[in-house]
C-alpha cells in the first residue's frame, strides 16, 4: 500500500479524524482481521454476525496499527466514514454477507479508499476477469504470466466482492505494474460496482453459465452482470482491451458491448488467440497448440482438466496485449502451478490413490467438466473411478433438475463408484439409480465423515477420487481425510 497520512485517508473517504491529528501514516497494507495487522497497517472495523471489529480497535492499534477506518468511535486514533444512505446500501452489502448499516458504511468507505490509491498509481495496468466458473484458476494463470513483466498484484484465492476486492486493491503500491482482480456478482450491478473502485484496461470474461442463478433468475440475467465488466473498459483508442471466449455465444455477444478493442480466444476458427489439437495425457493434463497472430508454439499445461486450456488461453491473450513473446508465453504456461486451495488440487497417498480435490465450489458446468476429467484420468488404468459429489448451491429453481442431470452423466460417464453427501443432494443419487446404476453403485451418506469412512474401508490402490461440491459442502474434508497435509504426495499438478 502506498503511504497515507490518517488525514488524507479521512479526506478520500469523506470522514472525519477521531483522537488522531491526521499526521499518524499507514505504510503497511489494511485488514480486518486484527490478528493479521502489521506495525503501520490500517485496521477496517467490520462489523459481522459474530464479531464486530470495532471491539478490536485498540487491540489492532496496540499492536502496530497506524489507524482505524471505523463507523463508530472507538479508544484508538480513527478515521470515522459517514453513514451510506439507506437507499444506497443494497449494492454495498450484496457480496459482502450480512452486515448492517455500519458494515456499509465501512464497507463504502473501503471502496473510496482503494479508488483514492488507483487514482495515484498513474501507472498500475488493472486486469479484471470474471465469469461464472474458472475465476480463480483463471486470475493465478495471468498473474503468474505477467510477473516477469513487472510487480504483480492479485487476489489469494477468492477475494472477489466488496470486502475482499478493495482489500486486494490497496495492497498494490508505487512498484506495482499489474493488479489482477476476479469479479464476482450476485446481481445486475455488482461487477459495475466493483469496476468504479478500480477501473481496469483489460477485462476478460471467461464464460456464462448457470451458478447462482437463483440470484439471477436467467442465464441472460447472468450475461448481463458478467458483460458490466467490458462496458466498464476505456475505448480502444484509449488502450482498452475486452478478452472474450469465442467458444461461449452469449459471451461472443458481449463485443458489441464495449467500445474496447475486442481479442476472441477459444477454440474456434474465429479466435485470435486459440488452441489446436488439444489432447489430455495420462493424468488429463492438456498439451496443445497456441496460436496467436505472431506464431504458433506447442504448450504442455501441468494443470488437470481441459478446461484449464481456456483459462490458459485468456491468460495468454492478456500476456501477449503486454508484450510477452508467443514463445515465451508457451514457456510460463509449462511452469505455472496451481496456487489457490482446492481445485483441481491433486496428491496421491502412500498406498497409491489417487485424490483430486476440486471442493471449493461447484455448479453444474464446472462438475461437468469435472467428471470429465476424472474420467481421463482412470481410462488408462486399472483403478476405479470414485466420485464424492455434494450439493451445487445458488441454483435456485433449477436446482433439482441441475442435479438429476449430473447424477445421470455420472452414469453416463461409466463412473464406477457415486457417493452422493447430503440430503440437499439427494436428488443426484436417485437419478443416477434411475438412469440405471447397478445396486450399489451409488450411495447417499448423510455427511463428509460418512463418506470418509466408506472411502476408507473400500479403496484400493490405483483407484482415483474427485470430491467436488458447493464450498458449503465442506467436502474438502474428505480429501484431507485421505491425504493429510503433512503427508501429500504430488499427484502430477506441478
């Protein structure tokens, strides 16, 4: 974070100094969580469901913080943010959970706060990516493209709404070249919103699927909030650059949204950056051809999963705007490494199974592609195929069908073993017994340590097991379960 006095800090924001004279200086980045406060950071006052930050003022400042950006005086040097109007404080709370007045008004002033500091750095290049699956994965493959072009700031893992996006922003300073930001929505709006806190030159979006679409209500609900993000971009005289997936329509659609300079990636002949004689290995890591208007060069990606190879692609198109070669771009891809936790993670145990652990979240386009992949990964070996699925949340009304649907692909797909954890999944399991599994080859339990012990007492070596489920699900604890941390083995991601 670049240096500020309390006393700029209350004027970007519109507050007021509170026992501080305005000379006390953050030099250090924001929290909110006091624990992780550095000596010069700034501490943000959020109040949650069960904890309110405000409590913890003077505990941050005792422990090296410059300042408090609060809604409410406090015992410690602050900077109090005016109240966000009652009609106003829809769009601030949308993605942040449920907070109250005052969490909006934090929330605002946050907001404020990062658009200040963008506004400084005349010479940070803002990326922002989003789409409705892929985000993640997608971010850590650009920002690890652009670092060797300059500092590069991204989010860790799915810091993407109004806490975690102004978060990211100010952790940015005057050596910062890239700052690589993930969007996320729940509503029309949202990805407007965050673009006004740091409005980026480059925007990609990557797909247009069906998660939350209880949110949404439509898939062209959904495109509309995820194309805010390329109206938001600056003309293409002025620099702007839209990367979209040719090989989704509705996100095709979206370059007659935006005045920026349009790149279409994908596999379709119709994409200026694209992949060519795509084929998995034996661990389904994808090896293809990049072709960009400069070259074409063979990519060998150390990442599970086809669908890594559009995320790659994005990555690469973005790269390739900033000045890296073809040929280099082909080098990266081959070093990348998956940095954010559970997807696509991939270990093996002592006894040689195999455990990818994709639980963070899940809707039905990602747990698609999923069974997909693990399918690869058991075609040429003599193990079993298990799928640990949970719950897709956020579907809304669709909800029941999305998940009959993928009860049968699992069959359709000749996955050996379906363990199906919840009630709120059950449907996933009765369609696959309807859609003619063999008694016992699908099975309810009622939670992750039910689906641990059966995993447990049944493996056998050589077998492979997907755990994959909305992040609610917690199912990640299954893979930890069978693979504890201190014990995992690299099962070919790196």
């Amino acid at each position: 974070m670049i240096r500020l006095r309390l006393d700029e800090i209350a004027a970007a924001v519109g507050g007021r100094l509170h026992r501080a004279d305005g000379s006390e200086t953050v030099t250090a980045g924001v929290e909110f969580d006091s624990r992780a406060i550095a000596p010069g950071g700034l501490f943000v006052a959020v109040p949650g469901e069960r904890v309110d930050g405000h409590d913890f003022a003077a505990r941050a400042v005792a422990d090296g913080a410059a300042g408090v950006l609060a809604a409410r005086e406090v015992d410690a040097p602050a900077v109090i943010v005016p109240p966000v109007p009652e009609e106003d404080r829809t769009s601030v709370m949308a993605l942040a959970g449920d907070v109250d007045g005052s969490g909006a008004a934090v929330l605002a002033a946050l907001a404020h706060l990062a658009r200040h500091v963008v506004d400084r750095l005349l010479r940070l290049i803002v990326v922002g990516v989003t789409g409705s699956s892929g985000k993640t994965s997608t971010k850590d493959l650009i920002a690890q493209l652009l670092e060797p072009l300059g500092p590069t700031v991204a989010p860790p893992g799915s810091f993407n709404n109004e806490l975690g996006h102004p978060w990211t922003v100010l952790r940015a300073d005057e050596d910062t070249r890239h700052l690589v930001l993930e969007l996320s929505a729940r509503g029309v709006g949202h990805i407007a919103g965050l673009c006004e806190v740091a409005p980026p030159r480059i925007g990609a979006v990557l797909n247009v699927g069906t998660a939350h679409l209880g949110e949404f209500g439509s898939q062209n609900a959904v495109a509309r909030a995820k194309g805010e993000l390329v109206e938001a971009l600056p003309a293409a005289s002025e620099g702007g650059v839209a990367v979209l997936n040719a090989d989704d329509p509705l996100v095709a659609a979206m370059a007659e949204r935006t005045e920026a300079r349009v790149v279409l990636v994908g596999q379709s002949p119709a994409a200026h950056v694209r992949a060519a004689d795509v084929e998995l290995d034996e661990r389904a890591r994808p090896n293809f051809t990049l072709i960009t208007p400069e070259s074409s060069v063979p990519v060998t990606l150390p990442l599970h999963g086809e669908h890594n190879v559009g995320n790659a692609l994005i990555a690469a198109a973005i790269a390739l705007e900033l000045g890296t070669p073809t040929s280099r771009i082909a080098e990266r891809l081959g070093g990348v490494r998956r940095v954010s936790q559970h997807r696509m993670e991939v270990s093996e145990t002592a006894d040689g199974v195999t455990v990818v652990n994709d639980a963070y979240n899940a809707n039905p386009e990602s747990m698609r592609e999923a069974l997909k992949t693990l399918v690869s990964m058991t075609r040429d070996r003599p193990g079993r195929a298990w799928a640990v699925l949970g719950v897709m949340g956020e579907l809304g009304d669709t909800g029941e069908q999305a998940h009959d649907e993928i009860g049968r692909l699992a069959v359709r797909l000749n996955i050996d073993r379906l363990v199906v954890v919840g009630e709120q999944a059950r449907r996933m399991h009765q369609a696959a017994e309807l859609e003619g599994s063999f008694d016992g080859e699908s099975v309810l339990v009622d939670d992750a340590e039910q689906a641990l012990a059966l995993l447990r007492s049944e493996l056998r070596p050589g077998d492979v097991v997907l755990t994959k489920a909305s992040n609610v699900g917690q199912l990640w604890r299954v893979a930890e379960g069978l693979v504890p941390a201190d014990e995992q083995r690299d099962g070919g991601t790196e």
